[in-house]
C-alpha cells in the first residue's frame, strides 16, 4: 500500500497501518499507545505526522464525529457511513446506501458542485440501551 502511493516504508508506519487493520476507528492516542509497545522510539509527534500523510494519500480515512477526538479507518473509497453511540461513542460501519457520492443532494445546490455528502447517523447502541 505504502509503495503503491510512493510512500517510503517505516517500521512506524508498517505498525499503525497493522493497529488499524487489528481496530478500526482508533483515535491517535490509541494508535500511538499500540505502537508503541512495538516501537519505543516513536514519539506522538511521530504518528500525528504520519497519520496526517496517511490520510493526504488516501491510506487511510479520517473522521471526525461531533464531541470524539479524530478517529482513523483503513476503510477508504467506499461513502460508508458510520453510527455513533450518543452515550459511549462507539463507532461502527454502516454501507452507504447508494455505494457512490455524493449519496444526498440538498434540495438548493446553490450552484454548488456536490461531490460528498457525510453522513453520521446517532443513537444508542445496544449495551447503552440496557
Ligand atoms: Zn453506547
Ligand atoms: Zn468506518
């Protein structure tokens, strides 16, 4: 993947793309924590500047869902969506709908050229809803 994007390939990298194959939608802090227990050099300026260079090439996917810190995916180029727990902020996948942006067209473009629509869906998870 690295090489494909003409990134070098680190072991840091290697290691946060491995933390996010393992958990998806880890937030920074967690990506560094599981790093690292690898890789005891790395520092947390580290990963928030390969996390930023991840997500300019397209590696991985930033979100960032209203009150939870920036969480990352290597889930990219598919519009999914995600449902965001209101009470524990737990994060889960959901297709879009449609499969392609943008998947809503406002009723007035405003001569606007749409080419996303994100989507977060809230509510209450099952363990929350107990
Ligand atoms: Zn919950
Ligand atoms: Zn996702």
């Amino acid at each position: 993947m690295l090489k494909a994007h003409g990134l070098s390939v680190t072991s840091v990298r290697l290691a946060m793309l491995g933390v996010l194959d393992g958990h998806a939608h880890a937030d920074a802090e967690a990506i560094f924590n599981a790093v690292f227990k690898e890789i005891a050099t790395t520092s947390k300026q580290a990963i928030y500047n390969n996390l930023h260079t991840l997500v300019a090439h397209g590696l991985i996917r930033e979100i960032k869902p209203k009150g939870l810190s920036c969480l990352y995916e290597l889930r990219v180029g598919d519009n999914h969506h995600h449902i965001v727990c209101r009470s524990c902020g737990k994060v889960v996948d959901t297709d879009c709908v449609v499969g392609a942006r943008p998947c809503l067209k406002p009723k007035d473009h405003h001569n606007f050229q749409i080419d996303e629509a994100e989507v977060t869906f809230w509510g209450l998870c099952p363990s929350c809803q107990e």
